[in-house]
C-alpha cells in the first residue's frame, strides 16, 4: 500500500515522502497514529502544500536571522564583575550576564541562541557563538573587566 508520511518516520522517510509499505502496517500502525495518510492524489497535494508553507516559513525565519546576524556581527559586549588575585574573577560571567547585555545594545535573543560550554571565569575578551537559526551563527566578543572599587 502506499501511503505519504505526515511526520519524518526513522527508517522510513521524512515527511512528505510516499512509500510502499505492507496494507498491516499501514492501516494498524501508520495511519491510526496520524503517521501517514493514504497516498491519494488529494492527499499528496494536501502535504505538498503544507511542505511548501513550512519551507517558506524557514524561508523568512532565515532572512531574519541573516538581517540580526549582520548586526550582531563584530560586536563586543562588556561585562564587569568583581576581580580577586590574579584576575580571577569572583563567580562567572554566564549566559544570562551576556543576554542582558545584549538587550542593553537592543538585541532580544534567547538563552538557546547563547551557546557556551561554561561559564567565563577570567578577565579579557572571549569569543561567544550565537546560533540565530538552524544555518546562521554569528560570533561575538565579550569583554570582561573588572569592576571598578568605590
């Protein structure tokens, strides 16, 4: 029988893809669970047109990202902390330190935009990642300094 997957299925295909699979599996697996549909000529132009959607939709998500990431694109961010001995810094500059400096320059990004192993524990500039979409990052540099004592 031949169906077309409404979901990517491992193993099988992704969605969209029309397949040959056993009537069993089909009508007792497949299709009860919302899997996949029957591969009518309706149905196939049903899917090719929410595939057409969702591919412009990434389209514009993209386009987005390009336009921040051209902003984004040689900035530095400063960061002061406290410092003890040896330029160590007391705590760590974390995502959200960088996130709300950030929104000071005027970017609203996310936390998962953010992507970083650990925490910033010395003074300098560091080099951050910023993934804005799923094709698009941009590196930025975040600057540490002490914090000036009053």
């Amino acid at each position: 029988m031949k169906v077309i997957l409404r979901s990517d299925l491992e193993g099988y295909g992704f969605m969209g893809d029309v397949i040959e699979v056993k009537d069993g599996f089909a009508n007792n697996y497949l299709i009860p669970r919302g899997l996949a549909l029957p591969a009518t000529e309706g149905n196939v132009k049903h899917i090719r047109d929410i595939l057409a959607q969702k591919r412009r939709k990434l389209e514009r998500e993209k386009e987005s990202a390009q336009k921040i990431a051209k902003k984004l694109e040689g900035t530095i961010v400063e960061v002061k902390r406290k410092v003890g001995e040896g330029g160590k810094l007391f705590g760590s500059v974390t995502v959200s330190d960088i996130l709300q400096a950030l929104k000071e320059k005027g970017f609203e990004l996310d936390r998962k935009n953010i992507l970083m192993k650990s925490g910033i524990r010395e003074i300098g500039i560091h080099t951050i990642s910023v993934r804005l979409h799923r094709e698009v990052s941009v590196d930025i540099k975040v600057d540490v300094k002490p914090e000036e004592e009053e």
